[in-house]
C-alpha cells in the first residue's frame, strides 16, 4: 500500500489460496450417502496404549494408531470431490479493513480466516495480513512522523519568505524568517501520519535546501556583483590568471604534486 493509503485507512480485497472444509462431504471424506466405518485396528480410539514394565514401575506410551491416522475411523468410499481428504482447496477473495497509521512489518489478524481444521469439525484457523507500505518519493517515515525536504532560493533565505510545502494530504504555509541557514528544519505540528487506534497524529518536519543559482541571467548576475562588491569581496576571476592550462601542459596543481612526489622518491 502507498504511505497516502496507511495515512487513511483502507479497505481491500485480497485474494487468498486456502483449504476450505470440502462442501460435498461437509468435511468426513465419505462419499455423501456413505459413512466411515470404526477403525478395527484401533477399535475406534485412534490410538494404541503401550504399558511397559520398567525398574521405575509401570510406564503408559501412547502412539496414534498408524491404520487411520488417530481419525479412529476409516473411510472405505472416498468423497470424490477431496479425495477422502475432508478438505477441498480454494481461492477466497477477502475483505480487508486496513486501519490509519499502519506501517510496515505489522500484521492484522483475521480469525478463522486461514485454513481449515484437517479434523472433522475442528476450527479453522487464522489469517494473518502482513501490511507493506511502499517509500514515498517525497515523503520520509519515522513512526507517526513525516519528514520533507523543499529548496529554498538564496533570497528567499536571506530575505525570508512565506513558502506553501506539499502535505501527505494537501499542502500548508511555512513562514521562512530572514537568514534562514540550510539544513534549518521547521515543525508542522499534526502534519505527520496518523497513530494506530486514534491517538493522535506525528508531526510534518520540513528541512530546508538553500539553492544556489546556478544559471543567471545578465541583470540577476549584474545585481549579485553589486551585491558581492556591496559584502566587500573580489571575485575569483578577477584576482586569479584566468588562464586555463592549454592541453598537454600541467596545471600548477599537477606540478605540485610532481614535486611532492619527487621529494618522497
Ligand atoms: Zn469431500
Ligand atoms: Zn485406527
């Protein structure tokens, strides 16, 4: 399931392969119109009562009776549809109620859902629904709470801003403060993933990326050279030999380590 549908709750079909109680027979393994017959070997226990003498005293064993299995009966005419079996196996579309807040590794239990006794009129057993929910592309899960990052632009940092962050399920407002660093996390409280069973609801943490432009245009770059000249700094080009090393030609890092290199030797 997605993260949006664990936030939610959900309601689903799954298709389930199981042993159901065969129908023809209503789960004896007898043929309808025939019933099993006692077993001779047991005399209709199923089992076999050993007493053994031992230096401790008399010792009681009891061994299920190997003929009919412990049934304590035998059926001569087999129900065709199972096979004698009693049972028949199927597949079961299953109605499933998912509740909000469920993550990953937990399980639902759905009672006498799973497969049926393999004794006549035994209860069948239990089903159990083990819940997976898929990473989010965005969103990132810590129990109840949700984590975000969003980019922020170097003015929106600097200036301020009020920004709009999507939600699990919609979106909210985050007021930016002026010099917002990268890395800042805000806390929107109730914005997380619900809790299992009703108690309350995990917060939305949004942690902020300050972008640096990387493509400018003429008047943007003109406006953050003033800038720069305005927080006192040379620009790297101005100061440095703008010349690039030519092919071939080692760059003046490359001779360093020559040298380096040469000292070691
Ligand atoms: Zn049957
Ligand atoms: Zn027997």
């Amino acid at each position: 399931m997605t993260l949006e549908q664990a936030s939610t709750g959900m309601e689903t079909t799954i298709d389930v392969p199981r042993a159901e109680v065969c129908p023809t027979c209503s789960g004896s393994g007898a043929r309808p119109g025939t019933s099993p017959v006692k077993c001779a070997s047991c005399g209709g226990t199923g089992q076999f009562t050993r007493a053994q003498n031992t230096p401790f005293g008399q010792m009681i064993s009891s061994t299920a009776c190997p003929k009919c299995g412990g049934r304590g009966q035998i059926v001569t005419t087999p129900c065709e549809d199972c096979r004698g079996a009693g049972r028949v196996h199927r597949r079961r579309k299953i109605n499933v109620k998912i509740p909000q807040g469920v993550d990953s590794g937990q399980h639902l239990k759905l009672r006498g859902q799973g497969e049926a006794a393999p004794e006549p009129g035994g209860q069948a057993g239990d089903l159990y629904v083990f819940i997976n929910v898929r990473p989010h592309p965005r969103f990132t899960r810590s129990d109840s709470d949700l984590m975000l990052e969003v980019p922020l632009s170097i003015t929106q940092a600097t200036l301020g801003s009020d920004i709009e962050v999507p939600t699990l399920n919609g979106k909210a407002r985050i007021k930016v403060p002026a010099g917002t660093q990268t890395g800042s996390v805000f806390r929107l409280k109730g914005k997380g993933m619900p809790r299992l069973h009703g108690s309350g609801t995990g917060d939305l943490h949004v942690r902020v990326n300050v972008r640096t432009p990387s493509a400018l245009t003429a008047r943007q770059k003109e406006l953050l050279e003033e800038l720069a000249a305005e927080f006192g700094e040379q620009r790297a080009a101005e100061k440095g030999d703008k010349r690039r090393p030519e092919k071939g030609e080692k760059s003046l890092i490359d001779k360093i380590v020559d040298e380096v290199k040469g000292a070691v030797q």
